[in-house]
C-alpha cells in the first residue's frame, strides 16, 4: 500500500514537471471519461482536467431529427448539469472560452420540465463567462417565441458570433455591443431557413419581433471583417442596408444568403431585379471588401461589373441560385 502511494505520488510529481503546452496536448487527446478521472489523481491534474473540460462548452441538440424529443430531453439534461456546476463552481468560467449553446422550446416539451432551465438563469450564468472569445447561440425551433432579452451585457473578450433564430435587435445588442474585439459575425434571425414562406404565414406577429434587429446593433465593429447574413422573408432590408454602411470600411468577406423570396419590400416584385438594385445601392462604397457571396440569388447582368468599380479592392464574387455553397466564380 505504501508502495503503491509513494508511485502515485511520484508520478503525478513527475507529471506536474512537464510543460504547459505539453500538458494541454495531452488533454486534447483525452475523452470525457478520462478527464473526469484524470481529475481524481492529484490536485494539479484536477485543474489541468477542469480547464480542458470547460473549455469549449458545447450544448447543441446532435439529433439531426428536428422532432426527437428524447434529444431535447437528453441536451436540456446536460444543460442543466452545466448551469448547476458553474453555480456551484463560478471560478470554472475563467476557463471557458467558447460556448455553443440552443434554447429549446419549452411549450413543446413538457416533459423536459424535469431539469427546469429558466432564460434568466443562462444570461446570469453565461455574464460570468468574461473570457469567452466565440458563441454560437440558437433558438430550437423555427416557430419558437423570441428569447427573452438579457438585463446586462456580456462577452467582452468576443470575438467570434454565430447567431441564429428569433433573437430581438435587443437581445443581440447586449450580446454583441460589449465587445470591440468581434471579427466574424453570422447572423440568421427570424424564421429557420427550413421554412417556405407559406409555413409561416400564421407567425406574423412573432416575426415582426425579429424583423429589424439591425437597427438595434449599436456596438464597435470596427474591427470586423467577416460578415455572414441570411435575408429571410420579412425582414426589414432597409435596417440591414444602414448596418452594411456601418462596416463598409472594415469588411473583407461578406456573404448574403437569401431565403425564398426575402423581405418585405420585394413582395410586390419579388424578382432578381429588385436585389440587383439594392445589392448595388447597399455595397458600393465598400474600401476593403476583397470578396462577396450571394447564395439563393440569380444577379441581372451587370451587377458584378458594378460591384467591381465601387470596390476598389473587390477580387471575387461568387454566386448561386440554389442557396448551397458550391459557389461559382463570376
């Protein structure tokens, strides 16, 4: 027995010697389970262990079944267990760094109310993670009400956003205005873009909560340089137009996916024409832009040629009709 302590011991001293960088790639390797025991052994590896556990905090439904109800209840679990492990162990936030986190529908799954998980406690949890550098947040369900709006601001290292779902203007200000740092924004408010305009007909009054959430994005982004928006049904372009006015001198890859037949000022022509007009009005002008995508949209001629002498720096333009991502080159 005294053997056999006195081997633990020098290992994990043994352990404890090497450096850093070493440490961290060796954790990289192990799984969950391993971690979990790694923490058992000593009181350096249970720091070393925590630190890799905490790092990237992913909570995402894995299910690629929308309606898997045994998912939902198996994520809002984990959820939970994370929510209770921060509240007992606030000093576990210094060491998250990214956080992948969906709201799921409460009205639709009741019999997830087995692990409770209240807005207002994800937003306390999530302003005590001051050293998170990228989130990606989603709503679950395309249907799903607009996620309350947090009291505080939160994020100030951010540099990374992916957002998608029934997020107010806001919400997303309180996520993103407290950061300077933010270099990638992707953004699909609103409806999913698995839904036709005809299936969301009867959510009219939801989506006019989310239709202009760009003209409340008050934050610096001076130094952004990726942006990545889908245009979906109903969404108010001209909020959009002011915010692309705002990044023109710092963005170098923008991407514009368009959703059906998007926004409400082109109901009443709903053709390419109208896009080829507002695209041309709302991106020249654009110093540094060396890149543009257009996905779900067929431009008139023209458009490339005048997209290229408003950007002096424009090097590619890329497009395609069916909204996927095989780009073509124009």
């Amino acid at each position: 027995m005294h053997n056999t302590l006195f081997i633990r011991q020098a290992n994990s001293s043994l352990l404890s010697q090497l450096p850093f960088e070493i440490l961290e790639d060796i954790t990289e390797h192990l799984s969950r389970k391993d971690l979990c025991n790694l923490m058992l052994a000593s009181r350096e590896c249970s720091s070393l262990a925590i630190r890799a556990l905490y790092t990237i905090i992913s909570l995402h439904n894995s299910s690629k079944t929308r309606d898997d109800r045994r998912a939902y209840h198996t994520l809002r679990r984990r959820q939970f267990s994370f929510l209770v492990a921060i509240s007992q162990h606030p000093s576990y936030t210094r060491f998250i760094r990214r956080i992948e986190f969906e709201f799921t529908d409460q009205e639709d799954e009741p019999s997830v109310y087995d692990y409770p998980i209240s807005m207002e406690l994800v937003w306390r949890t999530f302003a005590k993670c001051v050293g998170v550098v990228y989130i990606d947040l989603k709503a679950a369900r395309p249907h799903q009400a607009r996620i309350d709006e947090p009291e505080t601001r939160m994020f100030p290292s951010l540099r990374r956003a992916r957002i998608e779902g029934a997020f107010s203007g806001q919400t997303l200000d309180k996520l993103l205005n407290t950061s300077s740092s933010i270099k990638a924004l992707e953004l699909t408010t609103g409806p999913s873009r698995e839904r036709s305009p005809e299936a969301l007909q009867g959510s009219l009054f939801r989506l006019a909560q989310t239709a202009s959430p760009f003209g409340d994005l008050r934050g610096d982004f001076s130094s952004l340089t990726t942006l990545n928006i889908q245009i979906h049904p109903w969404l108010a372009v001209t909020s959009l137009k002011a915010f692309l006015q705002r990044v023109r001198n710092t963005v170098t890859l923008l991407i514009l996916r368009f959703s059906h037949a998007s926004a409400t000022e082109a109901s009443a022509g709903g053709d390419d024409a109208y896009w080829t007009s507002w695209i041309t009005e709302s991106l020249v002008g654009f110093k540094v832009l060396e890149q543009i995508r257009l996905q779900g949209f067929t431009p008139e001629a023209g458009l490339v040629q005048k997209l290229q002498d408003g950007c002096p720096c424009l090097r590619r333009v890329m497009v395609s009709s069916s909204g996927k991502d095989d780009l073509p080159e124009c």
